[in-house]
C-alpha cells in the first residue's frame, strides 16, 4: 500500500470545487457581482421610492453623511495662495495660467480660459472641469477643447489636473512614465488602510478648484456648472452631488449603472469604488439624485464601455425622482454615436444645458440634437487653427518650470499626506484588541458560521490516511476545500498551511511534515487556487485575478481579508475535528495568504498553537512609509491603521 509522502503529490492536485463534472472557479467573483447587483437594484428602488419631497430630502442627508464618512471626510479650508503664472491670448478667450494649493503646499495646476469676446459681459457663468484619465492631464487636446468651448459660449471654464495627471504626478522619481489608472491605485491601497479613498484627494481639488474660481471678480459665484469626461465625468458627477454651490452638471462617460459597469468591465480605479456604497445608496442613481433638483444631464455615447444601457436606465428612474419633484425637465440625457470619447456634439451639449439653468436662458436648451450630432462629422481635428485647442507646444501649456509639481519648493505629495495622518493616529494609539480588529475588519466569530462538511473521501494509505473534504458554509456559496493527511502515529503539533498561489506548490512542505510524522492540512480561501479562476474583469490594469474580488467586496462593504480569515478559521475548526477535537494546530501561511491567516489566528486563539509566515507582505505602516512598495486591495482592510497593523496580530492578546 503506497504510504502517505507518495499521496502528497497526487491529494494537493486533484481538483475539489465541482458542481457536478465541471470546475466552477469563478464562485467568488460571481458570488460578489450577483451581491452588488442585488443592492444596486435596492437602492435604485430606495431612491425611487422616495414619494415626497420630504422623503427625498432625508435620503439625500443620510446618503450624503455616510458618503463623505466613507470618503474619510475632508480637510478644513486653507489659503489657496493662488498665483497666475502667464498669460496667453487667443481668439475669442484667454488663458491663465493657474497654481494653488489644495492643502498646504499641495500644488494644483489648471488653465482658465475666459471669454473675452464683446458679445459676453463680466461676471461670466462659472465651470470647473476635472480632466479624464488622461497622462497630459489639462494639456490634452480633447481637455483644452472643453476650455475653449466653454469661453466661445460665454462660459469661464477652469480645467484643471487631478491628481497623477498631467504635471501632477505624485512621485519623486520615475515620474515621466506611468499609468493614471495605476497611480491612483497606488494611492487607494494606502488610502483605504487609513479609511479614506483616492476620491477624496480628488473631490477635495475639485472643491479647492471651484472656490478658485468664485474668487475672480469675472465670475459670478452664484451660476456655477461643473463637466468632465471619464475619469472628469466620476469627479464631476462626485462634485456636482457633493458640492451646493453647483447650479448643473452635465458628467460624460461615466454615469449607467454600477452593475452594468462591472458586468461590462468590471470595477474600475480605487476613485470608482467608495467602500460600502452599495449598501448605503451611493450608487449611479444615487448620485444623480443625491441634489435633486439640481440640473444634471447624463452625456454618454452608444459603444461607451460605460454602458449606455445602463445610462438610459439611470436617466429613467431619475425622471421619475425629478417628476415627483415637479421638474421632470431638470434631468436630461445626451447621447451621440461612437466609443468613449468627448465629441463635439456632447461638449456643446454640455454647455448648452449649463447655459440654460446658470442663466436661465431658456433658448440655450433643448437644442436640436441632429444638428449637434453632425458636428462630429464636421470637425477636422484639433489644432489651433480651426480653434480646436489653444496650445500645441509643451512648454507653452505647462504651469510650473519643469511640468511636475513637486519640483516646487516645498511641495508635499499625497502620500507625504497620508503619512502624516498615519503619525497622527499612532501618536494616541492604544493595543488593539479582538473585538476592535473584528469591528474594523469584519471577521466573524467562527463559532457563528454555519458549516456543513460534503464531498468527504478518505483514501487509506500505508501509514494512515488522506480526508480530502469541501467545507461548505450555510450563508455562502464558496466552500472551502481542505485536504489533510493523518499519519496513524502522529508527532508533533499538527500544521494547517495555507498560501496564495496553488496547493500544489506546498508539496515539499507537505512531504517534509508528513514525513516527520505530523499531520498536516492544506486548505484553500476564497479567491487562491481553485476558486481564483475565471471571470476576471480588471479594467483598471490589476495583475492579481483577486483584485477584482476585492473591489467587488469593497463596493458591498466588506473587505476579501475577512471572509478570507474565516476559511481559514473554519479549515482550522475542522481539521481539529478531525484529529479528535481538542487539537491545537499551527498555522503556517505563505505569501499574500499571511494577512488573512493572521487575522485567524489572532481572532481565534483557541484553535492555534502558533503562527508561521513564509513570504508574507509588507507591514502596512511600511506601505504607507513607502509609495513604492507595491500592494492589492485584497490585502488591505479598510481603516485597519486607525488601530491596528496586520504584522501586529500575532502578538494580539
């Protein structure tokens, strides 16, 4: 009879998570979608069915509360100490060149282009308009387009660079190469570890941009709109729900419906996704309504991968809203031909429509659609010549010297800070304990979970046996696999290992502790090894399959680290089980696999004996020490660093 070391191989690659004869790996990603398109739905349904202005008024306050709680709400308002840094005259409008501060020593960069043609008097119309995903930020021609069609309607347009675009990258080195999406990604993994989001940094320039420009004497303060494409259309659409000042907005190529987007292509950069969301109302339709009756219009194209079905669904629930609010005519959609894009037709619309309610200028919308649809066909493209754009050469658009801002003495980046509020919360921080770390992170009592153990088999071995089991959970529908090997005299402490990549690379710590006499399981969580397949959607350039698990998780309000720990805590469970149950095991966790096994064993003391990690990530106050240290949202727990760091659990009493 073959003894238990020649099992090893053979047990940890035969494949457990079946549904009859066919692998089902994408459980967790589609147990996740199918969540949040159940509280998209619910809330579109919470928003709809507001019957009374009084209704709708609570809602908005309650949603509106818990979104900037969420945001990890804002700083307090400092000077902007704002400079214009040059000049340019074109025909029709002007540019300025424009530098503030957001936060102390915070740079943001932006072009304000005013009308200067006769025909418009000061004070102008006011909009401010964040770019879009874009590396030339402001500097874009598509961006400098919405400046100059802003100024040749009347309308003082403010365009300015979020954050890692254009010359606002947050790096101090290898800052002429990088991806918008990434960046700010690498700015939400550190931001969420403290309960914030990458939004709030960008919200926040949006409000420092739109108290700029109510502070020139050629802008009237009271008629303020606010438009952007994209990445510009998330934080308009964010500005004009969470800002008053906004008469309306018009956010292009952005607002569908939170299912249709991740359905289409799945969670978008860390700004896309505000923890919890979902469950509280922040949703697509929730952002529409969140001012109603404030004026907005829904600018979207037909093949935008912000789906425009799902635009024509948002934009009909919210005529509902605004029909209740007696100003069904405040809510608009605009819709052109094409991929995602700013085209000219949408831009005018834009404008048009901010017209409208800025001035009251009843004439300046509707408009007739065929004929703003066939200026897409008619512009050549974009140069200074047919007015296109104002700028060609580099150096004539920059703002700063050099094109970053951090090259400005004294500047601070984001992360410089985020590392500030980390030294803020450690200077009044207490030890951590168990039931602060499971408030925090979510885990729950092991105790709690419900668990039925299918698909056992045992094959008998010369030296005892294999149990290969699924742990299937009451209230979920990813199971757990787990597969030990029993030795018929076992020494030692018996060794629950765990790791984030496949069972099968465990065979050689297997073999050695099996071969040492010691029982030994392997089990797997959510999301690694069997269940990391399939159904990956990653738009917004994750390398990890997980990742979009755990902006799924996010967008719900929970955190993959959570339900993680309590797979293991529940193979631990078992595994004691199956040794007699009074067995004390020693978990043994390799790479990414470290953080979840650590909240585990820190959480359920009585079912281990020691803690091992081989490989593991950084500390997370490493992380926020060092932007260069790569991260995945489904090793963090949001607002974990305003009590406790991972590394810290295995000393956690």
């Amino acid at each position: 009879m073959t003894n238990l070391t020649l099992l090893v191989a053979l047990m940890l690659s035969m494949p457990q998570v079946k549904c009859g004869k066919d692998s089902v790996g994408s459980l967790v990603r589609d147990q996740l979608f199918n969540e949040s398109v159940r509280l998209d739905r619910a809330a579109d349904t919470a928003w709809t069915g507001c019957a009374t202005p009084a209704a709708l008024k609570a809602r908005q306050a309650e949603v509106r509360a818990k979104t900037v709680a969420a945001l990890g709400g804002f700083p307090e308002r400092t000077p902007l100490n704002a400079q214009v840094m040059g000049r340019v005259v074109r025909d029709g409008y002007a540019i300025e060149k424009v530098i503030f501060e957001s936060r102390p020593k915070c740079y943001v960069t932006a072009h304000l282009f005013l009308p200067t043609d006769p025909k418009y008097r000061a004070p102008f119309p006011g909009v401010v308009s964040p770019c879009g995903h874009s590396l030339a930020g402001k500097n874009a021609p598509w961006y400098q387009r919405v400046g100059v069609t802003g100024a040749k309607m009347g309308v003082a347009t403010l365009v300015y660079d979020p954050v890692e675009q254009g010359e606002r990258h947050q790096l101090r080195d290898g800052r002429t190469s990088w991806s918008t999406t990434a960046e700010h990604n690498r700015i939400g993994y550190r931001a969420a570890l403290l309960g914030w989001n990458t939004a709030q940094f960008r919200i926040w320039d949006g409000m420092r941009a739109c108290d700029y420009l109510t502070s020139r004497a050629e802008v009237d303060a009271k008629r303020l709109g606010v438009t952007g494409l994209s990445g510009g259309g998330t934080l308009s659409s964010y500005l004009n729900a969470l800002d008053d000042r906004y008469v309306a907005g018009a956010p292009a190529g952005f607002l569908s419906t939170v299912r249709d987007v991740f359905d289409n292509c799945g969670p978008q950069d860390a700004e896309q996704v505000i923890f919890g969301q979902l469950k509280y109302g922040f949703n697509h339709l929730g952002i529409v309504s969140l001012r109603a009756p404030s004026a907005v219009m829904l600018v979207t194209s037909h093949a935008d991968f912000f789906p425009y079905m799902g635009s024509l669904d948002t934009f009909e629930n919210a005529r509902k809203i605004f029909g209740m609010l007696g100003c069904p005519e405040r809510v608009e959609l605009m819709e052109t031909a094409g991929p995602h894009h700013w085209y000219e037709s949408t831009r005018h619309a834009a404008f048009h429509w901010i017209r409208r309610w800025t001035l009251d200028d009843t004439a300046a919308w509707p408009q007739d659609r065929a004929a703003l649809r066939r200026q897409d066909l008619a512009f050549a493209g974009y140069s200074k010549e047919n007015a296109g754009v104002a700028f060609e050469e580099p150096e004539a658009r920059n703002v700063t010297k050099t094109g970053f801002v951090l090259d400005v003495p004294g500047a601070r980046s984001v992360y410089e800070v985020m590392q500030d509020e980390l030294a803020r919360l450690d200077a009044g921080r207490g030890a951590p304990t168990p039931a602060a770390i499971r408030a925090v992170a979510g885990v729950r009592p092991v105790a709690e979970l419900g668990v039925t153990p299918v698909a056992n088999q045992e094959e008998a071995a010369a030296d005892g046996k294999v149990v290969r089991v699924l742990l299937s959970r009451d209230d979920d529908l990813v199971p757990v696999p787990l597969v030990a090997f029993l030795p018929t005299v076992q020494k030692g402490t018996p060794a629950l290992l765990v790791t984030d990549g496949t069972r099968k690379s465990l065979e050689g710590d297997v073999r050695r502790l099996v071969a040492e006499g010691r029982a030994v399981a392997v089990a797997e969580m959510r999301g690694f090894g069997e269940t990391a397949k399939g159904g990956s959607k990653a738009f917004y350039g994750a390398k990890r399959p997980d990742e979009e698990m755990a902006m799924l998780s996010f967008a719900i309000g929970e955190n993959l680290v959570a339900r993680r720990a309590e797979d293991v805590a529940i193979a631990a469970r078992h595994f004691a089980a199956l040794l007699g149950g009074k067995a004390r095991v020693a978990l043994e966790a390799h790479g990414a696999a470290a953080i979840p096994a650590a909240h585990a064993f820190a959480l359920e003391r009585e079912l281990f004996a020691s803690f091992a990690s081989v490989k593991p990530p950084a500390s997370w106050r490493q992380v926020l020490a060092d932007p260069q240290i790569p991260y995945a949202f489904a090793d963090v727990v949001h607002g974990a660093l305003k009590i406790y760091d991972w590394v810290e659990l295995a000393a956690c009493k």
